[in-house]
C-alpha cells in the first residue's frame, strides 16, 4: 500500500478487529470471534495489549479447540470473519465503489471474501497469490486430512477462475497454477516478493573472512513457530558431527539465533550453547535484528523439508538480498534452491541431511579462510525485488482489469 499512490491508486484496508485499534476510511475493521477467545484466554488482551505477537494459550480447551480449527473450520481460522466482513465491505463498496478489488493469500479465507465481493457487485478482482495455497500448503493439515485438501482444491479453483487476474509470488507456483487450471492460463502473473530499500541503512562492509575469527552465521527469525515443520535439528546435528569429528569446530563456527525459539529448540541447543558453538540471542527489535544480519559472514534461511518442489520462497530470502552476505540455504528442490543459483548468492544443503549440511559448512569455512566468502549483487539485479518496483508491476495489473472492465 505504500508506494501505491505514486501509480494512481489509494486504497481502503479491510481487515479484524483481532489485533489494533485503528480505524478510519482506510482502514476497515470488522468483527470476528477471534476477539473474544483472545480476551478469554488473554490476560494481557484483557488488560490492554492487542498486538498480534502476544500470544494466547487456551489451556484445557486447547486441545478440543485445536481439533476444531483442524476438522472444521475450512479453510482457516479466518473463516469466522467473513460473515462481519463482507457486510463492512458490502456497505463500503456501495458508498464509495473502488475501481478494483485486491485480496492477498494468507489466509485464504481474504480470497473467499474477495469472491463473494466480486460476485455481489462485479468490481473486478485481482487475487495474489503470496504462498501457494493447495500444490504447497503452509498449513500441513491439507497433506494429512483428504476431505479438507479436496474442498479446498475446489475453493481455490472458484478463487482462479473467478478472478480477472492471478498473481504468484514464484514460477513454480504459477507453473501449478496453470496446469490445474488452463481454463484461466491466461490470466495467471507472476511478482516476486521483495524488500523495502529504506529498512536496510548503507553498512560497513564487513571482510570476505580470514584474520582468526570465527565465521559468523546468523539466522534471523523462528523456525517451528514460522511453519510446524521447519526445524533446526539437522542444522544441530551437523554442528554436533563436525564437534565429533574435531573439537576445533568450537572456535571455528559461531551460529547466531536471533528470534523465537520454542522451549523444545532451546533445548535442543543447550549443548551446542555451552561448547560456545551456538548464541541464542532471543527475539529482537527489527533493527537491532537487521544490523545482526549485516555482522554476518554469512545468512542462514532453514526451509521445511517437502516431498515435492517447494514453490514458496520465506520473506527472509528477500532481506538477505538486500544486506549483501553470502546465504547458506538449507532446502530442498525448488525455488529458494533455484534462486540462489541462478543469483549466485550463496550454497544450498539438504534441509534433512545432516552429513550434508556439515560437508556444506567446511566448504564455506574454507571460502572464509581464502577471504573468498563474499557476494556482490548489481543494482539492477536488486531493484527487480524492491517494493516500489513490485508496486508498479501491481499497478500495471490493475490498469489492465480495469482498463478490460471498461
């Protein structure tokens, strides 16, 4: 939304009352019922905080609420907001009827709305796709209860072919896209993810490595509480065989946690912790976090394991680019693999490989000895992935179904 206005559009945000306050003719908040379990459950709800990271345990309901969101509430949580939600934007649409409708995934239900929205009224649609949502789901329940992965196949085959244009963070994405629904090949786009340049100040730019400090390898954000199957164990093991195999391993690597870590994946890192291999530094401000990122030799991204090609690149790739330290991709088959070869802006290693990602860490260990460690990416390579130049090529979308529609 930001840079939106330099392309001729304003917008108005529909979202909850879940989390924030604010409210003008803007932004838009609606009503769910995740308000009220929040101000159940939440002390801290209760007593004032509304941000999104402050956490709600329900306790003995837990478990029972948990197989309720698994089994029934298709396609997610967000489910609960659409009947309040579409009535908002129902009353705000036929006060003052915009020229297009944008709805982004996650959570799916933002698309369903969308739907519904275009049907009532014949604004026409543009419906982002930033994860995929059926091929490649963030939500693992869709690979494990079959009636769920059908119903939600036929929802995003409504949300496809019922909107005037499709956009996919990635190639394989809109590759899967266009072979389930030729029907609508057509009007399936893709714009990458990207970063803001303004969030990254110009740093120091740190030595290729060499001089006898240890390579520094830092990884920002969670790991399980990002995705339930993304872990850092293999990642652990491989600095635990490397220890094995030469204790010198201690004063060689330095990895760097900054973020949430579960009380499991603490655990996990205790040994590693007291070798002085691994320093948990705990969840950072956004700053003090991005100028961790650029004390690196090195940038870890630690993706889940998949029995296919991972069509979703995390966020964090993007700020990676934009600091300019090598990554060291632990991944399978897929887009991140494919983006760091294709950038040359660092190595991959089998997400689930241990011996792998060990053999992975001496060669780079090796690169920083020689000073060889270092990536440069030019101008142009990285203003394709700046948001301002991502906002155009949205801005360009909207012209078109726009221009179509009239």
């Amino acid at each position: 939304m930001h840079h939106l206005p330099e392309f001729g559009y304003s917008g108005r945000v529909l979202t909850t009352s879940a989390f924030g306050g604010e409210s003008d003719e803007c932004i838009l908040r609606a009503w769910e019922p995740l308000s009220l379990y929040r101000r159940l459950f939440n002390k801290e709800v209760r007593s004032g905080a509304t941000a999104s990271y402050v956490r709600t345990d329900a306790g003995r309901w837990r478990a029972w609420l948990e197989w309720f969101r698994r089994y029934l509430l298709v396609p997610d949580l967000q489910l609960t907001w659409l009947p309040a939600a579409l009535l908002k934007a129902l009353v705000s649409v036929r006060r003052n009827p915009p020229d297009v409708l944008y709805s982004t995934y996650p959570p799916a239900s933002a698309h369903l709305l969308a739907l519904a929205l275009k049907g009532l009224t014949g604004v026409p649609w543009v419906a982002d796709f930033r994860d995929a949502w059926v091929c490649d789901p963030l939500d693992p329940v869709l690979e494990e209860v079959a009636y769920r992965r059908a119903i939600e196949r036929r929802l995003e085959q409504a949300v496809v072919t019922g909107a005037d244009r499709v956009l996919a963070a990635t190639e394989i994405s809109a590759a899967y896209l266009r072979r389930a629904y030729p029907q609508a090949a057509a009007a399936i786009e893709v714009i990458p993810n990207g970063f803001e340049p303004d969030d990254f100040s110009p740093g120091r730019r740190k030595s290729p490595g060499g001089g006898g400090d240890p390579l520094r390898i830092v990884h920002t954000g969670s790991f399980s509480r990002s995705h339930p199957s993304r872990t850092p164990q293999p990642l652990f093991r491989a600095l635990e065989i490397l220890l094995d195999e030469d204790p010198a391993w201690a004063s060689r690597l330095s990895l760097i946690l900054v973020g949430h870590l579960t009380p499991a994946e603490r655990i996990a890192a205790q040994d590693l912790e007291r070798a002085g291999t691994v320093e948990l530094r705990g969840p950072l401000e956004r700053k003090a976090a991005l100028d961790c990122q650029q004390q690196a030799d090195i940038l870890l991204l630690v993706d889940h394991a998949r029995s296919g090609l991972a069509s979703n690149v995390p966020g964090k790739f993007y700020e990676y680019l934009a600091v300019q330290r090598p990554i060291l991709a632990l991944c399978g088959a897929g887009m991140v693999e494919r983006l760091v070869g294709e950038l040359g802006v660092g190595f991959h290693a089998e997400v689930d490989d241990p011996r792998a990602i060990a053999r992975r860490l001496e060669q780079v260990y090796d690169l920083f000895q020689q000073k060889k460690l270092e990536v440069c990416l030019e101008e142009a390579v990285l203003r394709r992935f700046h948001r301002r130049e991502l906002t155009r090529e949205l801005a360009r979308c909207f012209d078109q179904v726009v221009g179509e529609e009239g």
